[in-house]
C-alpha cells in the first residue's frame, strides 16, 4: 500500500494513586525510550493537575527530558490546556523546545478536560472552549506571523505581544486540537488548517462521529481557505495484547478495574464513561463494544481496520491511549507485538511475507533445477578425474 501510517501513544499518564510518583514518572520515560528504539513515530504527553491519577502536570517538562534519552521519537503536548495559561508563553515554550529538539516537538492544545483542574485557578467548563478559541488564534498568529498581536479578554492582556524566537521546523512543527464526539475540535481544526487529535474515536459517539469530523474540518477549511490534512489526523484507541488472548487476559488483571473505576467514579469526564463491574465485565465491553482490542495483535490489526473504513478516507496515525492494564513489563511486551506485527501491514512493509510466499510456491521447480546443477557439477567433476587419470 502507499499509505504509511504512523504510529505511537497518547500518555495522560494514567497510574494508580498511592504509588511512589517519582518512581511512575521514570517508568513513563523509560515507556517513551521502548518505543523510539520499536520503531514509533510520536509520543504525546498530557496535563493534569487533581484527581491523582494523571500525574503529569508539564508536558513540556516531560518533552525536554524524553528528546534527551530518545533519538528519533517525536514528542507533542497532548495536550497544553491553553484556558489555564497566558498563549504567548504557551507559544514561547513550545518554540525553544522546536530549537533545543532540533525539530522533533509537536503542540497539542485543548480546553483543559478536567473541571478539578480548572476550578483550582478560577476557570469554570464553561469558560475553556471559549478560552482555547481566543488562544489557539493567538498562538498561530504568533508562530505564523512577525506582526505584533494585541488582545484582551478577561484572563488575557497582550500588547504588542511577539515572538523572541522564529520556529526552528520550516515551515513550522505539527499543531493538533483534540476532539471526542462534539463538531468544537474538527471545527478549530479546519478553520486553522492543523491536525485533529481524536481522542474519543472508539467511543459509541466518537465512532459515529469520525465521518462527520473530516466533513466539517472540510467545511472550516474551505470557509477560512486553509487546508486541511488527513496524514495529519490522529485517531486514539486503547490495546492490550500479548501472543496469546488468554494470556492478555490475564495480563490486564493487574490494572483494568482501577482504571475503569477512574472514570466511573473520580474523574468528571462524562464522555469516557465505561462500564463493568469486575475484570471479566470490563474485558467484554473493551472487545464486544469495539472500544478497544485486548487479545492479540491480529485484533489490534482490526481494529485499526475498523477505525480506517470509519473515518470514511483514511487517517494518519493511531495512537495507543497509554494506560497500567498490565505490568510494566507485559504492557513493553505488548509494544514490541505491535510494532512486530501491525506496522508492517500499514506501512507498507509487508514485501518479505510476498517474497517468503513467493519462494515458496517456486520452491519444488527451483529446488529441482537446483539438484540438477548439483548432479551436472558432479558428472562433469567425474569426467575430469577419468580424463586425468588416462592422460
């Protein structure tokens, strides 16, 4: 196929309260490290500040130091919540990182999806959208554009405001905006002419809605006269595999029921709500709802599949939603099987299996035009011994 798709994960993170912070923090670098040596593309790293799950406060603290342990990995905000910072600085930072990243960053804004967050500097659910409308314009004026810009809002007081540093990537680093299941995402997307990051894709709704997102990224874009993408949408889904279904079974009894009892009962985030009530429950609605795939990499494969026939066109990369379901070393396991087995089907990487079946199909007709060179080699050997033997 000519299509390469790219792949790679969306870390929040999620981790267990309770457990030694600093020692999560570590594992998820060394996550990130794992991945850049298998092969994926992106990492995206969150923000969050209460409910004592999502530990990462700072992507772009968490981005200097991954690009210092990894070589070719790029690394995005996944994403700033612009409604709780001033866009300049948020466009400042992100640009010295482009510098001291020699290119590999990519920024990712959103309205701040934890209302425990926003509560704490005074910014209520329904200010964020609005928030991020005002702040993304800012912020790709800023990186687009030298001319100076000046605004005010309620939060927001900018004169004259500019850049200290040009973008080092050229023309300019990926720019994302997520979305779940609601138009405000694909239409910020569209109007800006940047990437889509569909968080909720294998959500009921989400599912649905990844059709009409490209719809009316479309529309945005041809009202506004950007372009939009599709190489640049991302679609984000949750897996867990190992070689065996029985044995990723068993492997997300480690974690699965916290992380479920996370969104049913800490996190205020209603359209990543999950059912289930034990381990074997909540198997069955991430397999049979199509809200994930935990088995093996062949249901990784369909699910993707599925997503790519949805999405009515195609889509540029999946990312793995980054989670604790297994232990640390069976969720590497895990990784490895995809990068092992399912980039090869999506990136055009599957000529050794047409060449492997190729020889195969060839192998008696070779094979016997093989042995009569051998037998020709040794009769003409015999004949030259005779020869030399009467001479």
């Amino acid at each position: 196929m000519g299509h390469r798709m790219k792949f790679g994960v969306f870390l929040a993170p999620f981790h267990k309260p309770g457990l030694n912070p600093t020692l999560l923090l570590e594992q998820d670098l060394e996550l990130i490290q794992w991945l850049d040596r298998c092969g994926y593309d992106e990492a995206w790293c969150g923000e969050h500040h209460s409910a004592g799950t999502e530990i990462s406060a700072s992507p772009e603290i968490f981005m200097a130091v991954a690009s210092q342990r990894t070589r070719h990995i790029k690394l995005g905000s996944g994403v700033i919540s612009v409604s709780y910072h001033n866009p300049l600085w948020v466009a400042e930072r992100i640009v010295q990182l482009d510098h001291l990243t020699r290119g590999r960053v990519m920024l990712g804004v959103g309205p701040g999806s934890l209302p425990s967050d926003g509560i704490m500097v005074g910014v209520s659910q329904s200010q964020t959208r609005p928030l991020l409308e005002d702040g993304l314009d800012i912020i790709m004026n800023l990186l687009t554009s030298e001319e100076p810009v000046t605004f005010r809002n309620e939060r927001w007081d900018l004169r004259d405001a500019r850049l200290h540093l040009r973008p080092y990537s050229n023309p300019l680093f990926d720019v994302a905006v997520p979305a779940v299941a609601s138009p405000t995402g694909p239409k910020l997307a569209g109007r800006y002419g940047v990437g889509l990051l569909s968080i909720g894709a294998t959500t009921a709704a989400g599912f649905d809605a990844l059709a009409l997102h490209w719809d009316v990224m479309e529309a945005q874009a041809a009202r506004y006269k950007t372009k939009v993408d599709r190489n640049k949408w991302r679609l984000v889904g949750l897996v867990h595999c190992a070689d065996t279904m029985e044995q990723a079974y068993r492997d997300v009894e480690y974690g699965i029921e916290q992380w479920f009892d996370y969104f049913q009962s800490v996190a205020a985030f209603p359209q990543l709500a999950v059912p289930g009530r034990n381990v074997r429950e909540m198997i069955a609605f991430v397999n049979e709802s199509g809200f994930g795939a935990i088995g093996t990499p062949d249901m990784v494969h369909a699910q993707v599949d599925r997503l790519w026939k949805q999405s009515n066109g195609g889509f540029g990369a999946y990312l793995l939603l980054a989670h604790d379901w297994a232990d640390f070393d069976a969720t590497r396991r895990s990784y490895d099987l995809i990068a092992r087995h399912v980039f090869p089907r999506w990136q055009g990487q599957m000529a050794t299996q047409g060449a492997a079946d190729r020889a195969r199909a060839a192998r008696p007709e070779l094979a016997e035009v093989h042995s009569k060179a051998l037998e020709a080699a040794t009769q003409r050997y015999a004949a030259e011994v005779a020869e030399h033997a009467t001479s």
